[in-house]
C-alpha cells in the first residue's frame, strides 16, 4: 500500500500524495502529514550522490508519493529541472565563499529559476505535477492567489502554458518594485491572469480567503491554490538538502555521514521544515539555522520555547521582505512531530493560541529533549547587520549577495563549528532586491543576461476593484470548466 497521509489536528485520513496534491487545509484545519518519514540509509545515500539533479528529485520525491508510477515522477522532474530554465547544470550549485572559524562556508544557489528566488525550485516541479494528475484525471483547476510578489511570480512562471490549469493572481497596486510588476505583468500566456487590486497585500488575501470560504462556488469553479503549506512543495524542497550534501561532501572531501550544517532565512517555515524532513530521511545535517529577520517570531521560540505569532500591525516591512511573515504556517507541522504525531496535544495547542494568542512548550521536558534533538537553532538579523553582510561578503569573496542571503549568513556566522561546513541557502538573487544593494555596495545589482530590458516588456494586467461579488463575477466568466 501506498504511504498515507494524515491531518495534524486529528486522526482524520486523508488518502496518499495525489489525494492531498490540489488540496489545502485538511477538513478539521490541520496541515497533511506522512504516516511515517521515509528512511534512507547509508547505502542509498552512496547510491544516490552521484545522481544528476532532476533523477535525485525523482528518487527523493517518489518516496513521498509513491502512488504515482517512478517512472512518471522521474519524467515529471527531467521536465521541470532542466539547465534551460535553472541557467546552471547542476541545477542547485554548491558555491564556497571561504573559510571562517575553521568552518567552511558555501552558498547553496537556489535561485537560478525565472523567477530569481527559490520558491521556483518547487514551484516549477508542482507545475509538471498539477498538469500531469489534473489531465490524467480529466479535471481543470482554477489557481486564485494573492502575492506581495514573489510566492506569485513563482507560480505564474511554473503554471504558465500547462493544459488544465488556469492562474488568477491578485496583486496589491503599487506595492511591488518595478521589477516584480514586470516580472508577472509581462507574462502573455493566456491561462495567466494577473490582477491588481487597490489595496495591500492583506486586502488581496482577504478577497482570496472570502471567495474560498463560499465553498458551493469554490466547488463549481473549481477553485485551488498553491500556497506554502502545500505538502508536495514540501517534498519538493527535501532535494535540494540532498543535493547540498552531496556537493559537500564532494567539494570539502568529507566521508558520507559526516554532518554537515544548513542556514535556512525563513518566513513561513516551509524551507526549513524540508530540512527537517530530510534530516528525519536520515541526511546527516547536525543543524538547522532558522535565520529570521526583524519579524523574529521563530527566533523567538527557539530561544524561549514559547510561540507567540503577531497580527499584521505588529509586522515589521524590511528589506528582507520575503520574510516579513509573522505567522508561520508550516510550523505547525514542526510542532506536530514534537509532540510525537499526537493530534489531541496538537489540537489543545492550536486552541490555546486562538483563545490567548500564544503556547508554551518550556514545560513539557520530552518535547524539550525532542526539540533539542532535532537539530533547528535560530537567530536573527537587523537591516544595519544585513547591509553590513553584503558589504562584508562582497568584500571578502568578490560575491554580491541579496537580502534574504545576507540574513542567512548573519545567523549562520552564531553558529559555525571547526571542520564542519555550513551551507547558507541562497533564497534569491540580488537583482530583485536592487535599492538594498545599492544601499549597501553604492553600485547596482548585477542582473542575468536577457533580463536587461524586462521593465520595458509591454504587460497585461486589469485593475479590478476591492469587491469580492465582482471578483466572483470575473471569475466565473473567466474559470476553465
Ligand atoms: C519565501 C522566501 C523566504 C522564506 O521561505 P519560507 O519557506 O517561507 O520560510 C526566504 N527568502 C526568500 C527570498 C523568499 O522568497
């Protein structure tokens, strides 16, 4: 029998990985997890090190979703990892910066993808699958999402072009750089819809949640998302720890089974939680950093045991702002397997954070020992200390890294042991975030060939007005049936 997925708030089934593949929230509110964590041993990590990218992907991901044939799971991933759209053979490359501490330091390049940012790197693999279940099914799928401008993009760029899948993107007028506009507006593919709303982010989102919470229409138009709790975007993310560790090993001269260790800038827990999971496969990584900005909820907890999210006027805007989340919502998968897999423990926890806004797992010493145990360590990083890495990085290793990055390495230098390399995920490139780099180099951002004259693309995007009845009204003239 295929592996089973469950709800994290209670014993609810909720099938295998084609079953929860289009699907969000599970009924009672929980997040989908795996019965159990696939396991790797030694032998297959030797198998498996010296395996192209896209047939990793195939044998990482179809332990998770091994009701689909391997045969069209590795079909899926040589389409979506291919050196065309990642601009590198390697796909994700292992860059090392230098020696600091004793420790190694290298840059995971994950942002390689049309979009400049990682999210691709999974996004482009659910685009293949999405395609691959819904045609294969005989269903449509109309995507309605909001962005502040990356998680979007993302999509867009994975989504565009495949049959049976329709995207309707809302985007906060004026609240995105010129370059991220351009990024989605320029898009021409007829099954890509972008448009702006006059309003924030959180006002998109609103209009997103209230036509999805009238579940008659959402039915009949076939209405999904693509958000960060999606579980196959999860898996996806497992691959490139692998990958990571491979080169490591490889670059550094390390025996297979040496740790290795991982800083991870996060915001909605979702990278870092692949980490986790691919830790719990059994990859030696001896920590997880969980880098945060500002907005330190998670850095919080890991210092505190004490999880207190914020609401969006006690939300800090950075210029690392893919971070700029304060509830994280893959972290309550994290905290499920904490608990051991108990849903009634869970559940309580969820309880209490909506009644009194917080929890408190200082109490609890096996969820203590567990916590320690699992390698996550966290930390933050403040605008001035970010600027100062990018100028530091720069000046030291010749490399001009973003925002996010700089982050991921201010929190990763806490925690550098001698002889053990620690690989910061580079969450995106510096040429999305150009005004930071000029503020901290005084010279603009270098940006990849063919990407010199995007702003002046012509676009295609429709203002709409904030008014969820019309929206519906746009979507039901629009939605592929
Ligand atoms: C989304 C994003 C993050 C945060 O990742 P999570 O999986 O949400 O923790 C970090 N950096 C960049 C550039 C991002 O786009």
């Amino acid at each position: 029998m295929s592996l089973q997925y469950r709800s994290t708030r209670s014993d609810t089934q909720l099938g295998s990985f084609t079953d929860i593949l289009l699907e969000g929230l599970a009924p009672d509110g929980g997040l989908a997890m795996p019965q159990s964590i696939p396991q790797v041993s030694l032998q297959t990590l030797a198998d498996w090190s010296g395996l192209s990218y896209a047939q990793l992907a195939a044998r990482v991901m179809h332990r998770f979703a091994d009701d689909l044939p391997f045969e069209v799971i590795e079909r899926l991933a040589a389409a979506a990892y291919t050196e065309q759209t990642f601009h590198s053979k390697a796909i994700a490359p292992l860059t090392p910066l230098g020696v600091e501490q004793g420790a190694p330091i290298a840059l995971l390049e994950l942002s390689n993808g049309p979009t400049l940012a990682f999210k691709d790197m999974a996004m482009q693999m659910l685009g293949q699958l999405f395609e691959y279940v819904l045609t294969s099914r005989g269903q449509t799928l109309n995507i309605l999402g909001a962005t502040s401008g990356d998680t979007g993009s993302a999509a867009e760029y994975a989504m565009r072009g495949k049959k049976a899948v329709n995207v309707f993107m809302l985007s906060p007028q004026g609240r995105m750089s010129d370059f991220q506009r351009a990024q989605m507006y320029s898009l021409q593919d007829p099954n890509i819809h972008n448009w702006s709303v006059p309003g924030s982010f959180d006002d998109c989102q609103d209009m997103v949640k209230a036509v999805s919470a009238d579940l008659a229409f959402k039915a009949k138009y076939r209405i999904g998302t693509v958000n960060s709790i999606n579980w196959a975007r999860i898996t996806a993310q497992v691959v490139y720890y692998f990958a990571a560790y491979f080169q490591a090993v490889r670059q550094y001269g390390l025996q297979l089974g040496d740790p290795v260790a991982v800083s991870v800038p996060s915001g909605n827990f979702g990278n870092v939680l692949s980490g986790y999971v691919a830790k719990r496969m059994g990859l030696p990584l001896s920590r997880l950093v969980v880098a945060t900005n500002e907005n330190n909820v998670l850095a919080e907890f890991f210092n505190s045991l004490v999880y207190r999210p914020r609401g969006s006027t006690e939300t800090y805007v950075t210029s690392s702002p893919s971070m700029d989340i304060s509830k994280a919502s893959n972290f309550e998968r994290y905290v499920f397997e904490m608990l051991n897999g108990d849903a009634s423990a869970l559940a309580d926890l969820w309880r209490q954070l909506s009644s009194t806004g917080q929890f408190s797992l200082a109490d609890n010493q096996p969820v203590r020992d567990r916590i320690a145990a699992s390698g996550l360590v966290a930390g933050q990083s403040s605008h001035a200390q970010r600027l100062a890495a990018i100028s530091d990085i720069y000046s030291k290793y010749h490399r001009v890294i973003d925002p996010h990055t700089a982050d991921g390495i201010n929190v990763g230098r806490q925690y550098l042991r001698a002889g053990e390399p620690m690989l910061v995920l580079e969450t995106a490139l510096p040429a999305k975030f150009g005004q930071t780099i000029e503020d901290a180099l005084g010279t603009p951002a270098p940006r990849r060939a063919g990407l010199e004259n995007l702003e002046s693309l012509p676009q295609r995007v429709v203002a709409i007005t904030q008014d969820v009845e019309a929206l519906k009204a746009r979507i039901a003239d629009q939605a592929l049936l």
